[in-house]
C-alpha cells in the first residue's frame, strides 16, 4: 500500500469511527491525522506540535492530545512507553508488524522484524487456545555505536 493510499485508508476509518461515535469531523483533527501518517518512524506528541507549528497550522496542544486519543482509541496509531518519562507514538493503520531495540544510552530506537515471532505467537495460540490481538516487544541494550564507544573509553 503506497503512502496515499495509506492516508486515505485512515481517513476514511478515521471519518467512520467519529461518525459513529458522534465526534465532530474538524479540519484540525484531520490535519493531524494526516500529519502522522506522513511522518515516517516513531514521533513524540511535542515533535508533532512543534512540526505543525513550522508549518502553520492552527492547532492547540489541547486539540493535538484529545485527537491523538481518538487516533489510539481507532487503532490508526499505536503508543510505546520506550522510557518510562515519555510515550511515542507511530501510525498503526496498514503498517507492517515490527518489533524494536532500544538502546538504554542513547535512547535511539531501531525496528526489526524477525518471522520467528509469528510463528512462536501461532504456536502459543495453537497450544494455549488463547487468541493474540496484538504484542509489543522491546529490547533494550546498547546500540553498536554507544557499544563502540564505551569500549573505546576502557581502553584509555
């Protein structure tokens, strides 16, 4: 699915799930939807207002939370708590399962995406009877370039 077609996916699940919940459909509300789902990666909710501040748009901190709410109530962003003083968030509609890294020094995340654990989920499901509605898992350690590092000062 390209990026357009992505985006207007989760428009149109986006306008469906405010409808039947009697929200009301905003510009800015659709701005911001559109904002995440051009944004490639993880973002945190300051990034996000910060981005939309450069580029104009007339959207309050407020506003941005309480639709960033709405995105997650949807299923068209998905939140990660990588450090335990801050949530990031990443678009969730149309995007392949991944899993990340996460170094503890740097605070860089990296996405990986291994076909084991589909399969270790499938097993557990067959065996346990229990259904997966979905799974996060986070690695934390250090990245090769704080690794390299560190190892660089034991040796001074």
């Amino acid at each position: 699915m390209t990026t357009a077609e992505q985006q207007a996916s989760a428009q149109r699940i986006f306008t469906e799930y405010l409808q039947r919940k009697g929200h009301r459909k905003t510009s800015e509300r659709f701005a911001i939807l559109s904002e995440v789902y051009a944004h490639e990666g993880h973002f945190d909710i300051e990034r996000l207002y910060d981005r939309m501040k450069v580029k104009k748009y007339r959207v309050s901190r407020a506003t941005l939370y309480n639709t960033m709410d709405l995105l997650l109530e949807c299923d068209l962003v998905r939140r990660h708590r990588f450090t335990p003083d801050r949530s990031s968030f990443e678009k969730a509609h149309a995007f392949r399962q991944h899993d990340h890294l996460i170094c503890d020094a740097c605070g860089r995340v990296t996405e990986f995406c291994d076909p084991r654990i589909q399969q270790i989920k499938n097993t557990v499901s067959e065996v346990t009877g229990f259904k997966p509605l979905r799974h996060a898992l986070h690695i934390h350690g250090l990245c090769a370039a704080c690794l390299a590092n560190r190892n660089d000062h034991d040796r001074d």
